[in-house]
C-alpha cells in the first residue's frame, strides 16, 4: 500500500492565500462535476448504437476486414443500457468498438470534448512520466514529476499494485490499430502512455511504482499527478538542463552521403509540412536523386522509421527511381470510397536514372499508412531488403484517406472513420493477411541500446554492406 506524502508545515492563511483556496476548490468542483457526471443506460445504448451504425456506412471494406465486427459491436451494447455511466466510463466502450473495426486510421475525441478537455485546460492530473514500450514491457524513459525520483531506463514493473503486463493487456484493447498489427499500438504508446494510462486504467492522485533499475535492484517510489502545465514547468526546471542539445532535424528528410552508402531518410509525407518546405513529390525525388547519383554510392539505405505517412504522391513518385524494372502490371494501388466510387492507380515507368545499387530499407511500428505503404512498394519492386519491425498498416489494404467525423448524439464525442479503402495488387513477396511489411532482418533494441544511443537498424544495414 502506498500512503501519500503529506504536508506537517502549518502557517497563518492571509487573505491572498484564502483567495487562491477558494479558487482552487471552485476548479476542482468544476472537474469533478464534469468528469464525474453520468450518461444514463439509456443514453449510453444509444449512442453506441449510433457508433455502430456509422462505422457500418463510413468504413469500406470492414465485412471483408473485419468480418466480426457487427457480433463482438453487438455484444458491447448488449452489456450496456442498464446502468448509467461516467464519460470516462463510455468513452472506454467507445474506443472497445472502434478497435473492433480493425483499422488504424480513427480519430477518437479531441481536446475540446467532455473527456480530454481537463488536459488542456490543466484541470486534471496524471502520471508524470513518458514511457518506452519494448517487446510488451514497460520502460521509463523520462521522469517529469516533483519528486525526481524515477530511474531512466528502469523496467516498471506495477504501478498501485497493477502489473505492468496487466495494464499494456488493457490499452491494447483501447487503441485502434490495422489487423493484427501490435507494433503501431506499441509505438502509439511511446508518445501517449501518460494520457491513454489515465483514461483507460487509473485517475489516482498518487501512484505507487515499482521498478527494477538496470543494475537489477527493485525499488517503490510514490510520485503525485500533475497537470500538463505542472509537467512542462518540471521539464523547464529539471530536464532540459541535463538535456544534451539537439540540433534542428528537418521534419520531412535528410539526406546522407557517407564514403560506401547513401542514406535517405524519410520522416512524415504530412501535406502541411511538405507545403510548408515547398516541396513537390516529382521534382523532390528528381532532384534527391541526381545528387545520389553524383554520390557513385553502390548503397542505398531508406530509413521510413517512425514516418506516419501523408500524401501518397510521396509513395509513389520515388518508385521510378528505385523499381528494378518496370513491372508487368503497373497497377499500383486502388481507392475505393465509402460510396462505392473507385480510382485506380498505375505506377509511372522506371527512370532512365534510377539507382542501380542495392536499397536497404529500416521500418518500425511507427512506419504507418503511405509511409508503410513505401516500404510495401520497395518490397514488391526493388531489390531491397527490409529490416526492423513490422511496419503499423496492413499489408494488402487498409481504410485511410479522409475521414468522416460524427459526433454522438448524447455524449457529444467526435468520431473519425476513415472513408476510403485503399486495396494493392496480389503480394509476390508477402502473402499474410492483416500484418504489417515483414522484415527479412528483424531488429529489435533494447533499453540498454536506447540509453546508449545505439541504432541497430542502422548498424544492421551497414554489416550487410560491409559483408557485401
């Protein structure tokens, strides 16, 4: 059992301070009063019939995708509409059912709703910590609390008597992902565990964590929650002083020449943030290119590591220059709307100045959508070889394209259902169903590599180039 700290300090309340408590009650009243109140049985059936309804009519494709999902929705509502429930309560069901359709691309809320609002507008408070998820083990990564007293790199292994193991089974069950793919679930959790811990598993003041350090010693440590505005103050005051400065990354690419490999990095197809670089698919990968070639590099390393994907002219103007020939059927890739319109979509020919080196490409759980669908691309019509984790969206389609929003009649919530289905040719080189880009070479770090700064991916690409 964990006690929480406690203040023994007594002093004279003047005014001011009078004034600040009484502010500091009304807000926390106002919270509880938001957070704490409940949708009736009623209310709660019928929006999630509602839900079902609209995921039924907005996503193509989910009888084929996920055949299940009308039953398993309906068992849901079944087990609902007797009582009532708090917000936080039905937001859970809500994210069971959208899991349920088996795609990644949902929206679930947003800051201004019943639910999240208490984050931005700092009225509630949550485990100060960032978390790394390796091989379905939780690993603390960065300690924003007052305390400071949560080791980096530590494996946690309960928090207020809760398992590790135990809570990642409950967030997988609350966060959409494409098929059977955990490795997106798992990098979506890197970014967001502190906020998904909170509406899925435990809004406790305190919470008691144990962990075990790297030198294999178990300690217990109790950190208070705090705000997001708390949190960043801590950032400010006791992490990025002992932060080695990061130089400017751009968000889009790099481009490195080393003495026997060229390095293309690609980190975001996001539309706004090639607009804002002003870049043009076409000409981009014409201009990369020309410079590779200068290069005389026999090397090619791709790195779509943690790229969640955009534009899809991204994905398919760099193909002329990387096909190893022209493909008998250039049909590339099929969309087909909520409403039953189809586009299709054909490969452009193999440039004249494609690289003719060896392409090596690295991809993790965080490789997503158009970026995932680049590395299926290279897999099927280049020469390269895949190495990492499986990549986070379904080989041979997924819903994605734009989405439609809905709002619940009763709680209010906003929904995004992605409306279009894009479909890919018959795989040579993969043949699953619901799984990522499967690496021929599967990298998988560890803690201890991270705290090192180690990059196995890149390290595995270059031994392949050394052995060649």
């Amino acid at each position: 059992m964990y006690l929480k700290p406690t203040d023994c300090t007594f002093r004279t309340m003047n005014s001011i301070d009078i004034l600040k408590l009484k502010s500091t009650i009304y807000a926390l009243l106002i919270c509880a009063f938001s957070y704490a109140q409940d949708m009736s049985g009623a209310e709660v059936k019928e929006d999630l019939i509602f839900l079902q309804s609209k995921i039924l009519q907005y996503q193509p494709g989910i009888r084929k995708s996920a055949p299940e999902f009308e039953k398993l929705s309906n068992i849901i509502i079944a087990q609902n509409g007797e009582d009532s429930l708090t917000y936080l309560e039905f937001f859970r069901e809500v994210c069971r059912m959208s899991v349920m359709a088996r795609e990644g691309h949902y929206s679930l809320g947003n800051w201004s709703d019943t639910v999240h609002n208490g984050f931005p507008n700092n009225t509630i408070a949550y485990i100060p910590m960032d978390v790394k998820v390796i091989n379905h083990r939780l690993y603390i990564e960065e300690d924003y609390s007052k305390e400071q007293e949560l080791t980096a790199g530590s494996e946690i292994l309960r928090i207020n008597g809760k398992p590790a193991a135990a809570i990642l089974q409950e967030l997988y069950y609350c966060i959409p992902s494409d098929g059977s793919i955990i490795t997106n679930v798992m990098d979506e959790l890197d970014q967001t565990f502190a906020y998904k811990y909170y509406l899925f598993i435990d809004q406790s003041e305190y919470f008691g964590i144990t962990f075990k350090e790297i030198s294999g010693a178990e300690k217990s440590v109790s950190v208070k929650a705090l705000t997001r505005k708390e949190q960043r103050q801590n950032i400010r005051e006791s992490v990025l002083p002992n932060r080695p400065q990061k130089e400017n990354i751009n968000a889009v690419y790099s481009l490195d020449i080393a003495s026997n490999y060229a390095r293309l990095t690609l980190r975001s197809f996001n539309s706004n943030k090639l607009s804002k670089r002003d870049i043009k698919p076409r000409r981009f990968f014409k201009d990369i290119f020309d410079t590779i070639r200068r290069s005389e590099t026999e090397n090619l390393i791709i790195d779509l590591r943690g790229n969640p994907g955009g534009l899809f002219e991204m994905a398919q103007e760099i193909m002329p220059y990387v096909m190893s020939e022209n493909p008998k059927d250039p049909f590339q890739r099929k969309s087909t709307s909520w409403s039953g319109k189809e586009r299709k979509y054909k490969f452009r020919k193999r440039s004249r100045k494609a690289f003719e080196g060896q392409i090596y490409v690295l991809i993790n759980g965080g490789t997503f959508s158009s970026g995932s669908t680049l590395a299926r691309y290279l897999k099927e019509h280049s020469n390269a070889v895949i190495i990492g984790e499986e990549s986070g969206s379904r080989y041979e389609s997924f819903a994605a394209g734009s989405k439609q929003y809905v709002q619940l009649p009763n709680s209010g919530i906003e929904i995004g259902i992605p409306r279009y289905l894009i479909e890919f040719g018959e795989g040579e080189k993969q043949t699953t169903q619901n799984r990522g880009v499967l690496p021929d070479y599967t990298v998988q770090p560890t803690m201890l590599h991270i705290l090192a700064g180690r990059d196995l991916h890149l390290e595995k690409a270059l031994e392949l180039i050394s052995e060649k």
